[in-house]
C-alpha cells in the first residue's frame, strides 16, 4: 500500500491553516478560562456582600482553582477567614496575595493590619511603607500608620497620620474612631465626643460609630448617654442581635445584670427564632453563677421546640458541666434520634463519647467515634476526642495521627498542639511536646493554658530562664495576673533569685493582699537571705490565712531550725496536727523533726499514722527506711523497701530495693524490679544505668549483653560521667573497643574523681594493646583510695601488666 505523503506533509498552505485553527481554538479556550474566573470572582464577591461568606469562600475556591496565582482570590479569602477570626488562615492568604502581587494595596493594609495587633510593630510599617509607594495617600494605609505609631507611644505623629486622612477624606470612619480614641486617651474627652459625634452624624447606618461614640461617653463616666447611643443603635437595626449584645455587655460591665437580663428579654420577644438570643440569656445567667436558672430556661426553651436539635445540645452541654450524667446522656440520645447524621447528630456523637471516655466505657466512645468519623473522616472534634481517648489507651501515636490529621485541616486549634504536646511528653518526645506548645502560643500568643503548660515543661527540663522569657511574656497581656506573677516567683525560686523572688512577692502583696502567696514568697526570700526572724511572721501570716498549707509550715519549720529553735518547730506542726489530725503531711513533717532530734520511737510513730491517712505516698515509706537503716535493722529495711515499692511503686524506693538485692547476691530480683520500674518509666535514667550494670555481670547471656546496649544507647547524649561510664563499660564487655574509648574519655574529662571511670580506660587501652596508656589509668584508678567494683581485677590486671 503506498502512504500519501501529502496527508503525513501538508502543503505550507494547509500548514497556515491549521495553524490558524490552533490559535483560535487556544484564544477562544483561554477566553473560556477567564469568563469562567471571572464569573466565579463575581459570584464571590456578591455573596461576601451579602454576607453569605461559606459559600463566597467555595467560589473563590473555584477562581484559585481555575488560575492558583490570582492575588485578588487569596486577598478575598484572607477578607472571609479575617471574618471567621481565623487570623492565622487569614495572615497566610494574605501573605501570598502580597508574593503574588507586591503592588496589592490592601492586601498590604490587611497584612500589617495583622502584624499591628500580633505586635510586631516594624513588620506592619514595612507593609504599610509597601502599600503607600504604590498608594501614598491611600487612606486605609495612613490610618494604620497612624494605630502603629500610636502603639509605639508616638501619639503626635499618629494624630498627624490621621488628620491628614481626615483632611483628604472627611468622612473616614476608621479615621475619626482612631483620633477621637487617641484624643480620648490624652483626656481631651469633649474634643474626642465632638469628633465622634460628626462621624456618627454622617454614617447613621454603621454600627462603628455608634459603638466609638457610646466608647468615649463610657471613658468620660456618662452613663445615661452611653445607654441612649447603644439604645440608638438597636433601634436601627432591630434585626441584629449583635447590637442588643453591646448594650448587654455594657450593663454587665457597670454590674447592671437586671438591666442586661431586660434587654436579652426583649430580644427573644422581639427575635423569637432567634437561637442565638436565647443562649445568649443562659450564658448571662451561667456567667453570674446562676447555674439552676441557666438549665432552667434551657429547659423551657427545648420543651418548646422539642425538634431543636441545637437547643437540646446546648442544654446537653450544661447537664454535663453540672455533673447530671443521666440527663446529659438522654438528651444526647434524642439527638442523635432526631439529627441522625446531621452535624447536630455528629456532634451529639461526639460529646457522648467524650463523656463516656470520663466514665472509662471507652469501647463504646470508640463506637460512636468511629460513626461520626464514617461520616465525615475530618469532623475535627471528633479526631480530638479519639486521640484523647488512644492516649487513655497508652496509645499515643494514634494520637499523634489524628491530631496530625485535625491540624491539617485547622492550623489554628490551639487545643489540639496542647494534646499533642502531652501525647509527645507519654512518648518522652520532650523536644516535639516542647514545639507543639510553641506552636499553640504563637496561634495564640494570649492562650494561658498553652503558656503555662509550657512553662511546666521548661522548669521539668530545668530550662529557668526559658519559663521566665514565657511568663514575661505572658505579663503583657495580664500584668498583675496571679497565676503569672505566682509562676515567675516559683522559677525564680528555683533559679535561687532571691532578690526577684523579693520583688514579685512585695508586687503580690500590692496587688492581691486577700491571697497568702505574695506572703509566702516573701518569707522564702528572707529565709534564703539570712532572715529567719523575718521570715516566721510571714509564715506565720500565711498559716493564719490558709491554716493547711504545708508549704508555709515547712517554711517555718526551717526558720526555727536555722535559729536553733527546734522544739518551737514542734509545737507549731503539733497545733496544725491538732487542728487537722488528717493533716499526713504535717504528720511526716513531725516525724522529720523527731528523727532530725534522734527521737526514732516518736518519729516512727508519726511516720506510720501518715502511712495509715495516705498508704500510697512514697514519702514517709523513705522516712521510715532512713530510720531503720540508722538503727542498722538491715532485715527491717528491705521489708520496708519491698512494701513502699509495691504499694507506692515509686520508683526511688525501687532503685533502693534493687541496690539492696544486689547487696545481698539477689540479683535476678534485682533485675526485676528494675524491669518493673522501666516499664512504668521507660526512660528512668538510673534504673536504665543500673539495669545494664548488672545484665553485664554475666558475659556468656548475649541476650543480656544485647538488651545493656539497649538500654544505654542514648546515654551518648548524656554529659554525665556515670551515665557515660556504664555506655563505655558495657561497649568493652561487647569488645567495642575503639566505640569505647572516646566515651571514656569523655566520662574522664568530666573530672568526676570516680576511680570506676579510670579502671575502665585502663582495661580498654589494655584490650588496644596500648600498655602505657593502661598502666597510668589503672594506677589513678588504685592511687584513688576509693573503693569500687572491680577493685580486685584492676589490682591483678596491674600487676599482670608489670
């Protein structure tokens, strides 16, 4: 068959042609391709103007999904998670509509718009800078420059800024409310009312400048007029729930909560389908503590619309808030009845099983989690509530995994990074569990929970000044909080700063006089600072306000002692005891005196009614093997060892216990209890140390001599010379030698004065082949004077080697 070569080579006529053709076909698709983006970008903007911001979100979706690098898209789903108050979403879209298109102005207002309330002054001026060489007199951005420099204290230059937009723009509500409140600030308040005034004169339909008018008469203390303003507002827009609740929030503030009960009232009279109002009313009720009328009208409202699946939640929520579990589960029910699958049904799902973890049912939570997460495999509370539940379950890399999941989802749960972070602290991922809380404090820099776990986990790791960065920063946004000074003085404590730890407890005092702390703080510093007198009046001051507090009694306890006054030590802890004959920890405080007097009969005694008040407290179990050990009962001490450690399972009386089995040649129930701590605390540093040392003692068990590696791995890590030791020891008995040496070396650099550390080196160089290196450690191990294992093999080795 011949091929037609004018059908595999058209003529260039027919080429022309075709190519014609392609062009077109590529115009009229690239045509399609902006129609459809730009039919999309209007949907979404008619719909972000109507407020319907879910579905304007999906169409901007849509443009970004047609054309990924459209500026004017990212900048309007940064305006919609801006709405939401999803600032970290919002910040990221906005950040790359300005990568995108430098030249977008307000994507730049809006992006140091974000930066001005995070704080970070200089980035919001550069943004500002960025959208005023495009736009210098663009009014949005001198506004902003003017709210920076007044958070800067430049408070003429920020006026300047914004009298400048003033004069281009006269009627710039963002400009009067600016310069009206920087007027207020300075007290010129008739000059701030005056310009709020216009400004409301001019634009009676935005809520702002009713709120800035009725802000300034509230600075200047004029009551009646801030109520007329709101009173205004609500009159035009009656429909807008939003500003009956200004006026609520106001009369809450000036404690007028009869007042703020008539207006939520008239809300739901005048608002009947409105859920909103009436939940409104309950968390007014709730907030002022009464709970019983909170439920209460909860109840009538589901009553009254026993279809409301959303009512019958909420009034879930407070049962289970009021510990009434029967109710909160039969009401649950029906919604999951009612909603089926809905997000009502999913949530109610979801709450029952985060009740019935509490309850420990926790197949069955795990049931009704796995419905919800059928339904919707990325429902975030759902993923929350099982990784709490696989950490109940000591499973917390399934934790891990669903948390991993929800933050993918939303970047911005905060609760989610502080459940992650203790999944982490299970695994003894300090590090991870440390980034996860930074993650959450820079979401949301004010989130106290998120800091102070934070700060729990620097003073675990002893990393004190790294707390103190935390709680200082934490004073910005609660200066005088007594949570925050309370923990600064704590870890100043532990950083022996008395001079600090003086100062935040005289700012204590200032501050919160009807609380003991500021108190005790103070007697802790003088006690440190050579003030025992001093020190006892405020203890004392302390246990006159919190009768209890042991710590105080401790406190004072040392004071005495420190002024050789140890009967009047007794006395004091005997008034509490009499007081409280409860009281096991001023009971083993008295012991603690009486042995420190060698009175062991009466110690003993006080040591043992501790026990008998609190049985699994480690504490006295110490005390007592203390005592028996200074009166030489050997027989007695292991009996204590082996009932404290077994009931207490503290893992300090089990290294003890372990230590004196090996004494007495009971080996394999030393490594028992080592085996038993470890898997309590799989990363107890002694127990690991301690463990190894005598999986060693047998070199014909490889098995043994595989697991003392094991367990000493990461001691590499370490710059203990024990630690360091044991690593270099167990790698000689693997015959590791060159792995051992420079552990050795390390341990020997550390000048510990441990003959053990230098026994070890000799016996590794001498496996070498390195003679001379052997003969001065091993000579330094001896010359020493220190007993220690092996002392006997080192002697025989020196002589062998001479």
């Amino acid at each position: 068959m011949k091929t037609n070569l004018r059908v595999l080579f058209p003529s260039k006529k027919n080429i022309s042609w075709v190519l014609v053709g392609l062009c077109l076909f590529l115009v009229t698709a690239c045509a399609n391709k902006e129609e459809r983006k730009q039919k999309y970008y209007d949907r979404g903007m008619t719909l972000y103007n109507q407020g319907n911001y879910t579905k304007a979100r999906l169409e901007f979706k849509n443009v970004l999904q047609i054309d990924p690098k459209d500026a004017n898209a990212y900048y309007m789903f940064g305006r919609i998670e801006e709405k939401d108050e999803n600032w970290t979403k919002a910040y990221a879209l906005y950040l790359r509509a300005t990568e995108l298109d430098p030249t977008h102005v307000d994507a730049q207002v809006h992006l140091g718009t974000i930066f001005a309330l995070a704080g970070e002054n200089e980035k919001a001026l550069a943004a500002v800078d960025a959208a005023m060489n495009v736009k210098p007199d663009d009014p949005s951005a001198m506004v902003l420059k003017g709210f920076v420099r007044a958070k800067m204290g430049e408070t003429d230059a920020a006026i300047d800024d914004v009298l400048a937009v003033i004069e281009t723009d006269p009627a710039n509500v963002e400009a009067a409310s600016l310069l009206a409140s920087l007027y207020a600030d300075q007290g010129e308040l008739a000059r701030a009312i005056r310009i709020a005034k216009d400004s409301l004169a001019q634009h009676t339909d935005r809520a702002a400048s009713y709120l800035l008018l009725a802000r300034i008469y509230a600075q200047a203390d004029k009551h009646d007029e801030v109520v007329r303003v709101l009173s205004d507002l609500i009159r035009t827009k009656p429909d807008d729930l939003e500003n009956r609740l200004h006026l609520v929030t106001y009369f809450q503030k000036q404690g007028e909560n009869d007042q703020a009960i008539e207006v939520l009232q008239q809300a739901i009279a005048d608002l009947p389908e409105s859920l909103n109002a009436k939940l409104a009313l309950t968390a007014l009720y709730k907030s002022q503590g009464a709970m019983d009328q909170a439920v209460a009208i909860l109840e009538q409202y589901a009553g009254e619309a026993s279809e409301n699946t959303k009512l019958k939640l909420e009034l879930a929520r407070h049962y289970l808030a009021d510990g009434r579990k029967v109710e909160a589960d039969k009401t649950l029910s029906q919604v999951i009845e009612l909603a089926d699958r809905s997000a009502d049904g999913l949530a109610a799902r979801t709450m029952k099983a985060g009740a019935m973890i509490k309850e420990r049912a926790l197949d069955d939570a795990a049931v009704l989690l796995e419905e919800v997460l059928e339904a919707d495999p990325k429902y975030k509370d759902a993923l929350f509530v099982r990784a709490g539940l696989a950490l109940v379950s000591d499973d917390p890399d399934k934790g891990i995994a669903d948390l991993r999941t929800l933050l993918r989802e939303d970047p911005s749960y905060v609760k989610a990074y502080r459940l992650k972070a203790r999944a982490h602290l299970k695994k003894g991922e300090t590090a991870l569990a440390k980034q996860s809380l930074e993650d959450a404090i820079k979401i949301r820099p004010e989130e106290a929970a998120a800091n102070f776990e934070l700060v729990q986990l620097l003073i675990n790791t002893r990393e004190f000044d790294g707390a103190v960065g935390i709680l200082q920063k934490m004073r910005r946004f609660a200066p005088d909080d007594i949570k925050v000074l309370q923990s600064l003085a704590l870890v100043q404590e532990k950083n022996k700063r008395w001079d600090e730890v003086a100062n935040l407890a005289e700012l204590l005092i200032s501050k919160h006089p009807e609380s003991p702390v500021g108190y005790y703080y103070r007697g802790v510093s003088q006690l440190n600072r050579n003030m025992a007198s001093s020190s006892i009046t405020d203890f004392e001051k302390v246990l006159e306000m919190k009768p209890n507090s042991i710590e105080a009694l401790i406190g004072l306890a040392k004071g005495l002692f420190v002024l050789k006054k140890p009967v009047d030590a007794l006395q004091r802890i005997e008034k509490v005891v009499e007081a409280n004959p409860e009281h096991f920890v001023a009971l083993n405080l008295k012991g603690e005196v009486l042995l420190s007097q060698k009175h062991w009969d009466f110690a003993e005694e006080a040591f043992k009614k501790a026990l008998i008040l609190r049985p699994e407290w480690s504490v006295p179990y110490r005390n007592l093997v203390n005592l028996t050990t200074l009166k030489g009962d050997q027989e007695g001490v292991l009996g204590l060892l082996e009932e404290g450690f077994e009931k207490t399972g503290d893992p300090v009386l089990g290294v003890d216990l372990a230590n004196h089995y090996s004494r007495i040649d009971r080996r394999q129930d030393a490594i028992k209890v080592y085996e038993g701590i470890l898997e309590k605390y799989p990363k107890h540093l002694l127990a690991s140390n301690n463990l190894a040392m005598l999986l060693l003692e047998d070199d014909t068990n490889q098995d043994g001599m595989d697991k003392a590696l094991q367990l000493v791995e990461g001691f590499g890590l370490s710059e203990n010379p024990i630690i360091l030791d044991t690593l270099g020891w167990v790698r000689i008995r693997r015959g590791e030698i060159d792995k051992a040496i420079p552990v050795l070396q390390r341990a020997a650099r550390k000048g510990s004065g441990l003959p053990d550390i230098d026994y070890h080196l000799g016996v590794a160089y001498y496996q070498r082949g390195e003679i001379e290196n052997a003969k001065r450690h091993i000579k330094a191990a001896l010359s020493a004077e220190k007993s220690f294992e092996g002392i006997e093999e080192a002697k025989a080795l020196l002589n062998k080697i001479q």
